[in-house]
C-alpha cells in the first residue's frame, strides 16, 4: 500500500494518521502536487492528493473515500467514526465544517499565488470563510466533555479539527489567534503530542508560483 502525498497537507495528512492509529503498514511517496504533477496525474487525473494505491493496484482519491474504506477494512468495532445515529452526524458535520474551510484555505492561497491582485470583496469573504469555521469548531471543542469526540481516542473528527487547524495556523497566521481560540488551541495541543500525530507532521512549504 502506497500513500501519495506530502504531510503539510491536511487531506494527506489525516489519512497517514489513521492509517497509524489502525496500524496499517503503507510506503509514504511524497509527491507535490506542483514538483511532481505529472505523477500525481498518474494515479489521479485531477492532480490533487492523497491518493492510496492498495496492493493490487487500485488506486482511492480523496480523503473521506479513502477513510471510508480503511474503516470497512478494520472493521466497525475499530472504525473512528460513530456508527450510526445523532452521533455519526455530528462528527460527519465537523469533519465537513474542517475539510470545507481546509477547501477553502487552498484555493484562497492559490488564488493569491497566481493572481496579481484580487478584489478586496474576495479577500474578505475568504478571510471570513475561514474566521468564522475556525469560531464555529473552537465552540465546539469547548463544549466537549472529555478529551475528543470520539471517546478515549481520536476519532475522524478529532483527526480533521487538528490537522486541518495546523495547515491554516502555518498558511495564514494572521487568521488563525490562538488566544481567540483556546479551546481548539487546547485541542491542537494534544492532538500534536500523540506519536501518531508526530509520526506524520510537515511544516507547510508554499509552493512557487
């Protein structure tokens, strides 16, 4: 099994987290969707990451599919996802609240990479875009009881909040105020000091124009 992708990526890298939190053994090919498109065009015409090609050649594209089938593959009693009910909506709802404004984050920053200027309108939609996810998961990991979501461990949604939060702190700091942000600061923090986190960390490096 292969994972394709760079870790400075929040899609990339809350897969190689569940994949060490499951304990699945993968080779990491760490490919730039820029340096290294064409290979990426190779396993995704679309030219984004992750991708993960299992043994027997097929290939799985974006992230939430790919999880989907590592939780098939450890079974339901692993899986870190609720398996049904209120529970299983509002996981699935922060995982969407997170990879959303993650969407966003990245096309924003290409937007500014490859455009001369843009519109002040634009500039602050996106900003706000990004502000007010950022406000939304902060409130919700302060009204959590407990460390995580998902029980004792890291769920999906523990996994998306602190890999996606990481990508935007490091790509727009001027967006990302940790003392406006405390509880999902605190959640960070901790997700951060597990080893399955660590494992798997990469500054963000942005990529030349």
């Amino acid at each position: 099994m292969k994972l394709i992708g760079q870790y400075d990526s929040p899609f990339v890298r809350r897969v190689a987290v569940a994949l060490q939190i499951y304990g699945i053994v993968y080779d990491h090919v760490p490919w730039s969707t820029f340096g290294d498109g064409d290979l990426v065009a190779r396993h995704n015409p679309l030219k984004r990451v992750p991708a993960l090609v299992l043994d027997d050649g097929e290939v799985l594209i974006e992230s939430g599919a790919i999880l989907d089938y590592l939780d098939e593959r450890v079974g339901p009693d692993r899986a870190l996802l609720p398996l049904s009910g209120a529970a299983r909506r509002a996981a699935l709802r922060r995982i969407a609240l997170m990879t959303g404004a993650a969407d966003k984050a990245v096309s924003f920053f290409y937007a500014k990479l490859f455009s001369a200027a843009l519109a002040p309108d634009f500039v602050s939609r996106c900003e706000g875009q990004i502000r007010t996810a950022l406000a939304a998961i902060d409130r919700e990991c302060g009204a959590r009881v407990g460390d995580w979501w998902h029980g004792a461990t890291p769920g999906h949604d523990d996994i998306a909040v602190a890999c996606v939060a990481r990508f935007i702190r490091e790509a727009y700091p001027d967006l990302f105020d940790p003392e406006a942000l405390p509880a999902l600061s605190s959640h960070c923090a901790r997700a951060e000091a597990l080893s399955v986190f660590s494992a798997v960390e990469q500054t963000f490096t942005p990529p030349k124009g």
